[in-house]
C-alpha cells in the first residue's frame, strides 16, 4: 500500500461520511412528512448536529486529501480537480448558507407546527438546497472516477 493509495481511501471515506445521509434526505423527508410528521423536529435536530459535527468536519478533511491527492499525482491541470473544487465551493456556500440554517430552523419551526407556512417555507427552500446538493455531489463522483 502507498501513502497515495491510504489517503485515497481516506478521501473516499470522507464523502461517504459527509454526503451519504443528506443525499438520502430528498427521499426520507417527504415520506416521514406523509407518514410521520411528529418525528420531524428530532429528525431535523439530527440532520443539523450532522451537518455541524459531521458534514462540515469531513468536507475540509475531503478538502484537505484532495489536495494531497492532486499534489502528489501532479493532477493540478485535470479537469476532474477543477470539477472537484468547484463542487467543494458549491457544497460549503449552499451548505453553510441555506442548508446549516435550514435544519436548525425546521427543528424549531416543528417542534411549534411542522404544518405552518414558516416551516413550508424552509421546507421548500431547505429541500431546493439539498437536491442541488446532491447532484453537485454525485456529479463530481462521477468526474472523480470516469475521468472524462
């Protein structure tokens, strides 16, 4: 194994870690909505100590291989690193700015009335974030791996 190889799978591990739950979160949202409206608050708690503790810290770790990875490879002049960092740039300004806030003000607008205008209205805005999120996300996978 070379140092290479173990931070490659290092930087694999850190976009399972910080995308795996919210890519699911446009299919679990709305059934737990149809189906279970009163576990939203916890849920959004959940999804907003995720974003915090878990997404944040492993997209600057993902950051961080990243660059590792392009250093060491001489990859700085492949477009599957512009489209990495681009998409790096998209996840920490839709992330940190709608999606963080997002999460935190639909546990508390829940916890009051998860059937209120206010909470629609983040709703909408938190779930417009989140599937532009994801296909950032697997678009970027896809660069990373085909190479085309």
């Amino acid at each position: 194994m070379t140092a290479y190889s173990f931070v490659l799978a290092l930087h694999i591990m850190a976009v399972l870690a910080a995308y795996g739950l919210p890519l699911s979160a446009p299919l679990v949202l709305p059934y737990l909505r149809r189906r279970h409206p009163a576990a939203l608050p916890g849920v959004h708690d959940v999804q907003h100590w995720m974003n915090v503790r878990v997404t944040g810290p492993a997209t600057v770790l993902l950051l961080a291989f990243g660059i590792y990875l392009a250093s060491k490879g001489d990859h700085w002049d492949e477009a599957f690193v512009d489209v990495g960092l681009g998409a790096i740039l998209i996840i920490t300004v839709l992330g940190g700015g709608v999606v963080v806030p997002a999460t935190r003000q639909m546990a508390e607008l829940a916890r009051a009335d998860v059937r209120s205008e206010a909470y629609e209205r983040v709703y909408r805005r938190y779930m417009a974030a989140e599937v532009a999120l994801g296909v950032v996300v697997l678009a970027a996978v896809f660069f990373m791996a085909a190479k085309p």
